[in-house]
C-alpha cells in the first residue's frame, strides 16, 4: 500500500505520459496497415482482388464510362469502401501486380459523417 | 447572456456499448482513456449511465438479440446526443456483413453522425471521431432524429441494401441498355 | 485421436463407464451435419497432462431423435448440449433452446434437417 | 457582508477545489487530466441538457438537498451552532437517500441503501466531534470556536477519525462504496438527468465546502494553520485515494466505526479528566 | 411477499466491456442465485465459415471471432488447415507465431489485471497498467501494423518478416515491462486494501474445477495442471522455456498471481524467441484442398481453444466447430458466484476474463 502511494507521490512531480494527440500528430511508422491505394493505370482487371477480400470492400462494377484502359474489356470500374475493409492486405498478397496497381500505403482510414452515407450502395 | 452551447464541446460523457463487436474496438476505448492517449484531458468521463451521457459510443454489427436494448439505450439519452459508430463492423457489418445473425451496421436502427473506419480501429482514430463529434454535437438541436436507413430506403428487401445485390443491379441495368 | 461408435441408446452407460472426473476432460459436444439428413454427434474429451490423447464417441442420428443428456455425470456438458439444439434444432433431452437464437426462432443454422 | 458574499460563492470555491482535485488526481495517475476549470464547463453543458423527470419528488428532493447543503455552508460561514450545522447536515443526507428511494430503479434502490449505512458509520464521530468542541470551548458556536487558539492539539485523534469521514464524504477510496461506479454506477444520481443532476453535481462541490469548513475549524483563529490543515488533508486524501481499492460497505462500517468511535471515545475521555 | 431482490448487470454496465446479462438474485447484498445471458453477441461465424468464406480467407474471418484472443483463433485455424494439407512450415515461422502468441498472451493478462483493479475501485492501478500496456501495443504494432487484428497468419507460415535491429529494439522494451510487471507483483501481494476485495473472494476449489472442467488460469489458480502448450508439439513450447504456472488457492488473488507469473514466463519466452531466432524462409507454399477432419487446440490466454475442422476436398469447407475457453468455463462462473456479496461481482467477474464475443461467435 505504501509503495502504491509512494509512486503516487512521485508522479506528481513526474512529466505525463500523455501524448498531445491532435495538436502533434503522431508518425505512422511505415509498415502500418492502413487505406488500400489504386493505380488505375496499371491494373490488368483480372479481379483476383475481389475474390480474395474477405468482407467484399473491393468491387469490379460495370459502369457506363469505363475508365480508359487497354486491359480493361468488360468494361469495369474499380471501387472501394474504406468503411468495409477489414485492412488484412489480402488483396494486396493476391495481386499478380503488388506495389503497382495495388498497394496498402500508411495512411489513416478515413473519418465519415451522416452526408457521406457509408454504409449506402456503393 | 451566455452561450451555452460552447459548453457541450468541452465536457462531452461517453456511453458505450458493445452491440456484438469482437472487443478489439472496445480494448481500444479503454485504452485510449489509459494515461498515454487520455480521453479526459477533453472533459471526457465514462459515465456508464445513458440518462447523463452526450456521446454514444457504439462497437460491433448489431446482433440480432443486443438491437432492442441499443434502441432504448439510445432513447434514454438526453438530447442533444451524438451517436459514433466505432469500427468497420459497425459502419458497415465490416466482415460481418450478411451473417445470419447480424443486422449490418448502426444506422440501419439509429441514425450516426460520426463513422469511425479500422478494423480493430487505434485510440488515435477514435480521438479523430470524437473531435468531430463535438464539432456535430455543437450545432445540434433538441429535436430527436430518425435512422437514415430503415425509413429511406423502402427499395430493397427489408431496408437492407446489399453492396453486391445493388452493384449487380447496375450491372444489369447497363447490359439492358446495350 | 481414437473414434469410438456408440449408439443413442448406449451412450450414457458408454460415458458413465469411461468418465472419470479426475482423468478425462470434456472439451465439448459437436455435430456434423451429413447428407441424407443425418446428424453425426461427437461427444469429445481429452485427457489431462498426456501427449494429445483425444477420444471421440461419435453416433450417427435422424432429425427426429431425442439424445440423452449427460449433465448428471458431466455437469459442464449443460452449456454445449443448450448450443446443440440452438445450432442442429435437435432436441436434447432437459436441454431448452434459447443460447443464442431466440426461444421461438425457427432457424437451425447448421443442420441439414428441412424444416 | 464579506461573509454574505462568501455564501454566494461557495459552490464555485466548491467547484475550483473539485476541479483542482480532478487534475491532480489525474497528475498521480500519470496522465494530463483535464482542465482546471471542467466543472464549470460540465455545468454549463448540463443546464442545456434535456431534463427527463421520473417523479416530481424525486426532482424535488434532489433540489432540497442542494438547498439544504447550502444552507449548512452558510451557517459555518457566519458561526451558527455546529450541533444544528450537523444535524442540518443529517437532514440533507436524509433528502437524497428519500430522493434515492423514490424511484424504481435497483441500483438507486442499494445506492441509497449504503447511503444510509455510511451515516450511521460517520454521524457518531461528527456528534463527538461537536462534543470535544463544546468540552474545550464550552460552546458550540462556531463564532467561538473561530475565536480561540488552536485545538488541533487537544483534539488529535478526534482529527484522525475526521479524516475517515472526509474519505466517506468525498466519495474517495477506499470509503467510496456508495458511490461505487463499477458496481452500482453512482448509485443514487443515477436517475437524476439534465439541470436535476446539476444540483447534485453541485451539491457535491458544497460537499468539499463542507468538510474543509469543518476542518478549518481544528484550527481555531490561526488562518495560517487553517489553510496548510487544508493543504496538507487536500494531498493526504487524494493520495490514499490513488493507492488503495474501494472495500465494501460493510468492512467500511466496521472499520470506520471500530477505529473512529475508539479514537472519538479515547479523545474525550482525555479531554474530560486531562 | 418476494423476501429477495433481483439485481441486473447488464447487458449493458460500465464493468462490462462486452453485452452479457447476468440476473443476480440477492439477500440483501448476498447472491443466491444466478441466471446469466450470454448469446447478446451471437453472429453466426460457425455457419458462413462453410457457407460465405473460402478456406484461404478464413483465418482473417475467425480472428474477428476476439479481439483479444486473435491471434490464437487464427494461428489454430491456420494450424489445423496445415495439418489436413499435410505440409511442413519452417522454423522461423514457428518460432515468429510463438512471439507473436505469447505477445498477445501478455497484453490479454494484463488488460485482464487492469480491469479487474478497476472493478475493485483502484483506478490508479488501472491507468498504472493501461499506461505499461501501451509498450506491449507499440511492439505489435511494430511487427504486424496493427494494434489489435493482426492478420498475421496464413496458410503455411506468416505475413511479415522481422529484421534484427527491430528485434533488438523488442528486446529493449521487453525488458521494460518485465520491471513493470515486478512492481505490479508487490502491489498484488501488499496491498491491504486489495486483500480485502481479493483473497478468499470467488474461490474454486481443486474438486470444483475437476468437476466443472474449468480451464485456463481459472483452473490453474485452483491448481489444476491443465494448459495446451504442454499437450501438443507443432509449436516448440518447451525449446523456449515454457514453465506451466499454479496457485493452489482458487481465489480472485491466486487467478491474479497465476496471471502475473504467466506475464513474467511469456516475456522470458518471447526473449528466448528473439534471441534464438533461426534464419530462413517465413512462408512455405502449401498446395491442394482440405480433406478429413482435424482437430486441434491451442492454449488462448483464456484457456484451452479447440478447432474441429471437416473438409471435403473442395474450396468450402463442411464443418468448423469452434469451442472457445469461455464458453466451457460458463458452468463454474455462475457456480462461483452463488454465496458472494454483490459488491463483489464485478471483480469477480473480471477476475474470470470472461470473452463473451468468443463463446457466442
């Protein structure tokens, strides 16, 4: 008991050991698992991606101005949800093309509000 | 006179409650009260008693048996209120989704403000949620809201909309068109 | 892992003979769902400080078959009998439905019985 | 009229000691805490709240109580009779343990309950303490107590079974079981929504008023001494607070009573054949 | 007239991080009686494991089982899949899952110890440990990228490489917390205050546990010689030095100590790992589809967690059961509670380190 109140005692004089967290930021170190990034330009569409993803955060949609790439035939956009992603990169282990067209960078997830609708159609 | 409204930001109470999340996004609550992150340094207290809370904290898909009870937690909140739901999982279902047990996601029963992404989400994400809590709770008025889903969306089966069903749905609509 | 057959009508005096509290741990009781609507159910022990010793007794059922309880000589057994019948709708004997699902739900999730 | 004045701001000199406190406790814990002034802002944001009323007795009883505990401050500041400042103090005690009772809910119902039970465990050694007082000065105006030199010294282990009841007043560990958040969660404030809960969160700044009022007192005219009693208990308090577990309510009755009534006793056995 | 009252906790409670209902049915304050709700948290992950999820994806699946158990649900999953598949994984990676098994072993118990001292009132307590087990946090964020999910595992070895200069830094912290978790030893055993809330509180004698199957430190506090790391070989537990921890009282502060002491061996485990750390490959191929039925277990920090896995050769698989050491410890907690004072179950409660998202699924 009067060890507990002895280190009481002393943490009195002590620094915190709060961080300030929003006024400093904190450095993300570089492994950090954070938002799944796309690189349009060099994906081959073959959708190894959506199949792999546990929760189904990517999708392959048909759409009516399909983004303009040589390899892309059925014409298909690529989306994403961060609010679904589960953030395991078992996408990015299953593309034939890692760190090009699909890569899982540092950045922090995304925060939403109500106008965003996340959980809506798409 | 005074203002009062500033006042809501700065001594915003915290309710929580787990609607079947994994605990990962819950450790991570009480975590960041733990000395290193610190939640009362911004008037934050656990209260634990959702007649004197401001902020309601809610973690997990929403099984079918916890929904009754989130509901009247969230009636016995005072207003004004903000609801923030943590984690993937209760944004959208997360991998959840589509379980037969498992409702998809907060706002499909009460209507949220904040979404907190990450799967389990870090203490500093949910500071991130909660300083934008405030800044909703601030302009709030007295007047209670309904959920976004279960009275807009009549379309789909059940008000659920499924992101696969609906983005098969398009598909088919452009196959029509050609 | 060492599967034995036993039979619904045998399987408490199967278990009564071979449990003994101090020995043999009761990890849990499973089921299989097979075709044709069958149940395979396994009643599942380990025993204690040996180099993975695992018994298995293991009886094939219908859908409409009562299986015996075995709460009174394993007392822990209660829990995972309850899940049984949420999970397989099958009933087991003393053992009410109401774990997870609701005590009027229709669902069975894992079972191959229709409804 | 310094001492009018004086009334009119106890519970913000009330809230300031809550709020330094709240750092304080957080500076021993090893974290920032939160600012000085946070009382002040939770109650701002708690006027604006919306009140849910149970029963209009309820309400009202939580608001007699504030007025109660106010009135108590005032007569210490202007040097009314201790023994009807303890007995009024009974009576706001009695309000919220009714105001406890009159709602449904379980855990208002044993929040009032260990209420109740801690007391009988305290009023005895404020009883005695009035006593002792009343032995040295052979008054029990406070006015005259004031006016005297310092009877800390005659009173010493009526001070120690003082700063038992200074734990259980100030709902810190290990005497806090009738507050007790993880078990009961407040306990009887946890019915009370909105401005309602704002008297009882008020109530309790008057509460810190009250005890180191009565504090004050051991140090009869000496301000000096008065101000480093207050200090010194101020740190005492908060660091037992941070080193210890809460007990139950019944080792807290069998503890304080045991020690408390034995040192009372002891001290006023001294005082009457010393 | 009805001479007892009915206390809820639940299913909603600030002692609670998880939704379970307990109806205590009290003498005053004295329990006599317990009826518990445990499936609040109930998803149905046994049911799309062989429905909605390929065998590849569900080791991601399964660790959202617990948060705090992770690691074990997926590394058994992975194990038992690896077994049905029939391959050898490398040293390394073996050597990288036991870090990374007892690192969670270490954050659980002492996330376990902090709640626990907050439910006996001692908030200090609880920041003192919360702040400590910030380190443990940072270490597996440093190794895996995330703090709680680590989607770590996979079938035939693990995801991420760790390079020496990291596993000096490691070492540097582990060593810290090793002194922490020292002073925590003295503050458990000396302070009076806690001896009144914990010792001869909630006891579970020898005999019960036999009888009750209890597991996991629950039993081992009661001294009952059971944890899995000394029942099975695909994980060189004892290369390491792994030393199985008992108490014989049964009491809130035997499961406290039984705790700590496992805190101190799994630091000594996860030293030996680093510093023993072979070189090679972390990931070996596995090729085919599941086929027969598995069974396996692993000790969580919880206690023992069983996989039954059946595959039929295809992608989906046809059965996974999973048994969860909540889930077969529920019979000796409401027993321990019966004959207790209210004040006290909230501690008793957390003293169990009850997961109710890993016995509802």
């Amino acid at each position: 008991m009067f060890n507990s109140f002895f280190k009481a005692f002393t943490n009195l004089f002590k620094k915190p050991q709060t961080i300030k967290y929003p006024a400093t930021p904190i450095e993300k170190d570089k492994d950090f698992r954070g938002l799944i990034e796309y690189e349009q330009e060099e994906c081959i569409y073959c959708l190894k991606c959506e199949k792999a993803c546990p929760p189904g955060a990517i999708l392959f949609v048909s759409v009516e101005n399909p983004p303009n790439n040589e390899k892309n035939k059925k014409g298909l956009k690529y989306h994403y949800n961060p609010y679904l992603c589960i953030y395991c990169s078992e996408c990015v282990r299953a593309c034939p093309k890692p760190n090009e067209a699909l890569w899982q960078s540092n950045k922090k997830p995304p925060i939403g509000v109500k106008e965003d609708e996340v959980n809506g159609v798409l | 006179m005074f203002n009062l409204k500033k006042y809501r930001k700065r001594s915003p109470w915290i309710l929580h409650y787990n609607a079947g999340s994994c605990n990962g996004c819950d450790i991570e609550i009480l975590a960041s009260l733990s000395p290193k992150y610190d939640l009362e340094r911004f008037g934050i207290i656990n209260t634990g008693n959702p007649k004197q809370s401001d902020i309601f904290l809610v973690t997990g898909p929403v099984t079918y048996r916890s929904r009754e009870r989130l509901i009247e937690l969230y009636i016995q909140m005072p207003e004004p209120k903000v609801v923030v739901a943590v984690g993937s999982c209760s944004c959208t279902g997360g991998v959840f989704r589509g379980m037969y047990n498992v409702e998809d996601g907060v706002d499909r029963y009460i209507p949220v403000d904040v979404y907190i992404s990450g799967c389990a989400t870090s203490p500093e994400l949910i500071i991130d949620g909660l300083v934008k809590g405030l800044e909703i709770l601030e302009k709030k008025t007295k007047s209670m809201e309904k959920p976004s889903k279960l009275f807009k969306d009549t379309t789909s089966r059940e008000g659920i909309v499924s992101r696969r069903e609906s983005a098969l749905r398009v598909g088919e609509e452009r196959d029509e068109e050609n | 892992m060492k599967k034995i057959e036993v039979t619904l009508n045998n399987v408490r005096e199967e278990i009564l003979e071979f449990y003994d509290a101090k020995k043999w741990h009761f990890l849990t009781l499973n089921g299989v769902a097979l075709e044709d609507e069958k149940t395979e159910i396994q009643w599942i022990f380990s025993q204690y400080e040996a180099f993975d010793e695992i018994v298995i007794m293991f009886a094939e059922i219908a859908c409409g078959d009562v299986v015996p309880s075995i709460v009174d000589i394993v007392p822990s057994a209660i829990i995972s009998q309850r899940e049984f019948v949420d999970m397989f709708g099958i009933e087991v004997d003393g053992s009410e439905k109401g774990l997870y699902l609701d005590q009027d739900s229709l669902q069975m999730p894992l079972s191959s019985c229709k409804v | 009229m310094l001492e009018a004045v004086v009334v009119i701001i106890a519970p913000i000199i009330g809230g300031l000691i809550y709020g330094f406190e709240r750092v304080v406790c957080a500076r021993m814990q090893n974290r920032q805490g939160p600012p000085l002034l946070q009382p002040f802002y939770d109650m701002g944001k708690l006027i604006d709240k919306q009140a849910l009323i149970i029963n209009p007795y309820h309400s009202i009883l939580g608001i007699m109580h504030f007025v109660t505990l106010w009135v108590v401050v005032a007569f210490i500041i202007l040097g009314q009779n201790l023994l009807y400042v303890i007995f009024l103090h009974l009576l706001s005690s009695i309000f919220l343990i009714l105001a406890g009772f009159s709602v449904k809910s379980i855990f208002s119902h044993i929040g009032a309950n260990r209420e109740l039970m801690s007391v009988i465990a305290y009023e005895p050694i404020l009883i005695m303490l009035a006593v002792g007082f009343y032995l040295i000065n052979g008054s029990f105006d406070i006015s005259v107590i004031r006016d005297n030199p310092p009877q800390i010294l005659q009173l010493f282990f009526l001070f120690l079974a003082f700063l038992m009841v200074i734990q259980i007043k100030l709902k810190k560990s290990p005497f806090d079981a009738t507050e007790a958040h993880q078990e009961i969660v407040g306990g009887v404030e946890i019915e009370f929504s909105g401005v309602f809960f704002e008297f009882l969160y008020m109530a309790k700044w008057l509460e810190y008023v009250f005890v180191y009022l009565l504090l004050s007192l051991f140090a009869g005219d000496n301000l000096a001494l008065g101000f480093g009693l207050f200090i010194g208990v101020f740190f005492l308090v908060n660091l037992v607070d941070n080193a210890t577990a809460r007990i139950k309510i019944n080792h807290l009755i069998k503890i304080v009573l045991m020690i408390g009534l034995t040192f009372g006793m002891l001290n006023l056995v001294g005082l009457s054949y010393v | 007239m009805k001479k007892t009252i009915d206390i809820p906790l639940g299913s909603q409670h600030i002692s609670l991080l998880e939704p379970v209902r307990f109806k205590f049915e009290c003498e005053n304050e004295k329990i006599i009686g317990v009826d518990s709700d445990v499936g609040f948290v109930h998803r149905g992950i046994e049911h799309a494991c062989t429905t909605k999820f390929k065998f590849d994806g569900i080791g991601y699946v399964v660790a959202r089982i617990c948060g705090l158990c992770a690691i074990t649900h997926s590394l058994t999953y992975t194990a038992g899949i690896e077994k049905l598949l029939g391959g050898e994984i490398t040293q390394k990676a073996k050597y990288l899952r036991i870090l990374l098994l007892e690192l969670d072993r270490i954050h659980s118990h002492m996330l376990c110890l902090s709640h626990t001292c907050e439910n006996a009132g001692f908030e200090a307590m609880f920041m003192r440990i919360m702040g400590d087990r910030e380190i443990i946090m940072e270490i597996q964020e440093l190794l895996t990228g995330n703090r709680v999910q680590f989607d770590f595992i996979s079938i035939g070895g693990v995801n991420r490489d760790l390079d020496a200069s990291r596993a000096k830094e490691i070492i540097i912290k582990l060593e810290i917390v090793k002194q922490k978790v020292l002073g925590y030893i003295d503050v458990f055993t000396n302070n009076w205050s806690l001896s009144l809330k914990f010792q001869g509180v909630g006891a579970l004698s020898l005999d019960e546990a036999y009888r009750f199957n209890a597991i996991g430190p629950l039993a081992r506090a009661s001294g009952l010689n059971i944890d899995v790391r000394n029942e099975i070989d695909y994980l060189p537990f004892f290369e390491l030095g792994f030393v199985m921890q008992t108490h014989t009282d049964g009491d809130i502060n035997a499961r406290n100590l039984v705790r700590l002491n496992e805190i101190l061996n799994s630091l000594e485990m996860c030293n030996n790992t680093l510093e023993g750390l072979p070189e090679g490959d972390i990931f070996t191929k596995l090729k085919g589809k599941p086929k027969g039925e598995v069974l396996v277990r692993l000790e969580a920090p919880r206690g023992e967690l069983m996989y039954y896995i059946k595959g039929g050769g295809k992608s989906m698989l046809e059965r996974v059961r999973i048994k969860t050491p909540t889930f077969s410890s529920i019979p000796a907690f409401s027993h321990i509670f019966v004959g207790e004072n209210y004040a006290d179950a909230p501690a008793i409660l957390a003293s169990f380190d009850p997961c109710l998202a890993c016995t509802a699924k």
